[in-house]
C-alpha cells in the first residue's frame, strides 16, 4: 500500500522544513525526516593574539640587516655593520627577542623567525600580547574539529533518540594536543572569530589547553530523501533550517557503504520503502503520460484529424504529424525560434548530430537562443546503455554566443521514455522517433506525433522541463559553492540564464559574494538580451 503523506515516519515539528524541500523541486520526496542527539566534544583554549605597530627606524634597520646578512651576525657584529652602539643594538634585539621576531642560534648567532619575517614585510612589529578564552569544538560525525567564542551547552534533546543507536558513528574526536599551531591558526581563520588575520598582521602566537573536556549533547534532524531524477535515497543532516553540509556528507558515504540501517531510521520495512519509492518514481513518467494522453483527448473531442489536415482549436491548435513530415515540422520549428529552445530525448547520436545541425545551432546561437538538450532513458546514469559520443558532446558544447559562452546546455535527466521539443513557450513537439538520434524520415518505423500551440498544453510540458533543469541548475550551485567549483557554478548560471531567470542567478552571486563571477553573469544576460534588442 502506497504511504500517505500522514502515514510517513516525520516528526510534526519537522512538517514546514518537509513542505519546503519538496516544494523547492518536484524530483524530491520526503520519506522520513526525525530529530536525534549525539554527543561532541569541547574544549576550553586560551590563545595569545599578536597585534602590529609600525617599527621605528632601528627596529627596522635590524630586522633587514639580519633578515639579507649571511651568515647570521652576533649582536656585536650587527652593531659593528650598522655603525652604532652595541647598546642601543642589544635592547634592540632583545626586545624582539621578546616579541619572538628574532632568536639565537647556537652560536649565539641572530636569525629572524617566521613570524618576524611575516611582520617584516609588513613594515611592523607586534604589540605587546593578549589572550582571550575560546572554545574547540571536535564534531567526531563530521570529521572536524571548529571553534566559537561561548560555550555549547547541552540542548534539551533528552526525548530524542541516540544517533549512535542507529548508525555506527566513529566516536573518535580529534585531540586538539595533537594539533599543530599552524592548524590550530587554520581552523580558528576558518571559524570566522576575527582572532587570527594574518593579511592584518594579527597573529594567534601560542596556546593553552584547559584541562576539562565536556562532552556536550547537540540535536540535528535527519530527512530521508527520495530523489526521483537521481531515483536513490538519500540523507540529510540539518540544525533548524541550515543543512549541516559535512554531516550531509559523511551520512551518505554511509548510507552507500550499506552501513546505516533505513529501515531503523525511517520505522519502515524495507518493502514499505522499496514500495513508495517506486509508487514516487513511476509518478513522474505519469505526468508526462497524463500530458500526452491531454493531447490525445483534445484531438478526440475538438478535432478529426487527417494525416494533412488540422483542426484549430479556440485556444489554438493540435496538429497531426507522421513520418517525413515529423523531420521536416522539427526543422522548421527549430529555425523559428527566437529565445529558447527544450529539447528531450533518450538518446543522442552523431548520426543527426551532424555538420548541417550544428551549423543550424550555431545561427540560433547567434540571434540570442538558448538551447536546453535532456536525455536519458535509464533510471540512473551509470545504467545508460548508449553514452553519448564523447565528439558529439563536445560539438554541442562548442556551439557559442558571440560572448563566446556555450549556448548549448546538456544534461542527463534520465527515467522517461519521452520524445518532446518547446520551442519559446509557445509550440510543443510531441513524437514518437527519438529526434536526435532517429529522425523520422528514416521510415523505420510508422512514426507518428503532435504539434501543439495550445498555450495551457505547451505551458505543462514547459513547466515540467523547466523545473527538471533548474533543479539540476540548484545541484551544480550547491556544488560549486561546497568545492568553490568554478566550472559547475558557470553552468548553473547558463542553465538559469536559459529558463529567464537570470534575477535569481544574481540573486546567488551576491548572497555568495562571488564577485568574480559578475562578469560573466552580464555575458549571459548580454545572450538573452540580443532577441529583444533583434526584434526592435
């Protein structure tokens, strides 16, 4: 029996946060979603901060004498190059001795440090030092180790089930001891507390370790995902509503090493889970059946309709396609496009991606159209049993704006059977021949189709496409912001720049501040702004 939304295993307090996962994309579906409690580790660390001053003139004159003198001086000796009295010389140095600029050697000899050479070049010397009192934060789930200025303090979540319970979480936290101060200074930049910017010159210069670690229960919750395009579930961690993205992470490296038990998590048998994910997965080869068999009832109820004959509807109108004329409709439908173009089908080969299609992309490219290409017919991509050729895919790849940006977008989006085209919103193919890789004219078969220009028809088949790619548009995003992928954050924008919604794409670089990426968001903007000025 398929699981109803009040049957599904989800805390009530988790309701809103499940509405807006699924009502962000169609392709997902929440099976479970619950909140645990698991334990991290905390330390109390006392760090010495060094702040800059800008070094006098003898300050100076030693730190350089002994940062290009070589070999290392004596104090006398550094006094003798310099021309001034060793004493003024030694208070010099020891003073920076102090400061753990300079140091002896065991002959007593001068050598700057590291952090004094790190101050030299920026013209300055520490002030005298201070500490503050933070606290290490080792996360044994998500494999790191952060730190924040207060104290945690164990949240109520004693109604909540262990986590450890139910997967076999390594309870292995990492020994600050063991820690470098090189990687104590990484991971506290990392934390964001403002304690340690070396392009200011402020430097965490030692540390403490408090003597008590506490153990401390922290609450996450975890969603249980059925990814329909992917067709694969998967986890989710998240505090409130910020998705916990190592957490994330580390749970599905489980969930793939069969180390974590659904069935416990979700309180489902494993053939109530297997059921709803195949219940969700045949539902969206549905909606692309209810979308044609809509275009087969209108024929039936507004129009008779003869192999070159067809009947206009109020709204528009639905045209009977077969064999030849399919190819030739494809055509010309292609060539009368002026912003955007969706096209889906099952498979893609050399055979029509030729000379003469590229040549045809290429021209749309160049008066301002986008071209979005789906494909994929297997529920996976691995299980795909023809790959596209790897020169086809770059032929596509090479049709460009004249910003030089790839006008093509392509992409696997898999599980369906379709064969469909969009042209601009306003004509949707619907055939039975794979267009690009069997066109119809090939008469293999009795090849047969629609042509539709009803605009609340055209709009479904639009919506559905759209939706496909923007969600595979937000994937890339997360990608690319996760691993600062340039590449996948590029091609998010293309494909946001392709479905008009090139607000949203700005609205994603300035939350992200990646301001290296404006330029080539006006680059997108000038390509879908070149049909309207063309059309002027």
């Amino acid at each position: 029996m398929f699981l109803t939304s009040s049957a599904k295993p989800i805390d009530s307090t988790l309701n809103q946060t499940v509405a807006k996962i699924e009502q962000q994309s169609t392709s997902l579906s929440v099976l479970a979603a619950r909140q645990f409690r698991y334990q991290v580790k905390q330390t109390a660390v006392e760090v010495t901060i060094s702040e800059p001053r800008q070094f006098n003139v003898l300050e100076e004159f030693v730190l350089r004498a002994v940062s290009e003198l070589i070999p290392s001086p004596t104090k006398e000796e550094l006094a003798n190059v310099l021309g001034l009295d060793s004493v003024f010389v030694d208070r010099t140095v020891i003073n920076l001795q102090a400061l753990k600029m300079l140091e002896d050697n065991a002959e007593s000899k001068i050598q700057i440090t590291k952090l004094g050479r790190d101050f030299y070049t920026q013209g300055s010397v520490p002030q005298e030092t201070k500490t503050e009192k933070i606290y290490a934060i080792s996360d044994s789930l998500a494999g790191n180790i952060y730190f924040q200025s207060h104290q945690l303090t164990s949240q109520n979540s004693q109604q909540f089930s262990n986590l450890s319970d139910f997967i076999d979480i390594d309870n292995y936290n990492i020994d600050i001891s063991t820690l470098s101060l090189t990687e104590i200074q990484n991971s506290i930049q990392n934390s964001g507390l403002g304690l340690h910017i070396p392009s200011e010159s402020k430097i965490i210069t030692d540390y403490q370790i408090g003597d008590l670690s506490l153990y401390v229960w922290q609450k996450l919750s975890i969603f249980v995902i059925f990814d329909v395009l992917e067709n694969k579930l998967k986890l989710e961690a998240r505090n409130k509503n910020k998705i916990l993205d190592n957490i994330t992470h580390k749970l599905n490296i489980l969930l793939n090493q069969n180390k974590i038990d659904l069935s416990n998590i979700c309180k489902l048998t494993d053939s109530e889970i297997k059921d709803y994910c195949e219940k969700v997965y045949q539902n969206i080869n549905s909606e692309v059946e209810t979308r044609i068999e809509q275009i087969r009832q209108t024929v039936r109820e507004k129009t008779k309709i003869t192999q070159s004959n067809s009947q206009t509807a109020e709204t528009g109108t639905v045209t009977l396609l077969r064999g030849s004329d399919i190819t030739k409709e494809f055509q010309n439908s292609l060539d009368s496009a002026t912003s955007q173009i969706i096209i889906f089908s099952p498979w893609i080969s050399q055979k029509v991606i030729d000379n003469n299609f590229i040549e045809k992309l290429q021209k749309l490219a160049d008066k301002g159209v986008w071209i979005l290409i789906g494909y994929g017919i297997a529920k996976t991509q691995s299980a795909e049993d023809r790959k596209i050729p790897e020169e086809v895919f770059d032929r596509l790849q090479k049709v460009l704006t004249p910003e030089k940006i790839p006008a093509v977008q392509i992409f696997w989006l898999g599980s369906s059977h379709a064969k469909e085209v969009i042209i601009d919103r306003k004509i949707h193919l619907n055939v039975s021949n794979n267009m690009l890789s069997c066109p119809a004219d090939w008469h293999l078969w009795d090849e047969a189709g629609y042509k539709v220009t009803i605009p609340e028809q055209v709009q479904a088949a639009y919506q559905y496409y759209a939706q496909c790619f923007q969600t595979r548009a937000e994937k890339l995003w997360q990608k690319a912001i996760e691993k600062h992928n340039r590449q996948a954050a590029l091609q998010a924008l293309r494909v946001w720049g392709a479905l008009g919604m090139e607000k949203s794409a700005l609205a994603k670089l300035q939350q992200s501040n990646w301001d290296e990426l404006m330029s080539d968001w006006l680059k997108i903007v000038c390509q879908s702004q070149r049909y309207s000025n063309n059309s002027v």
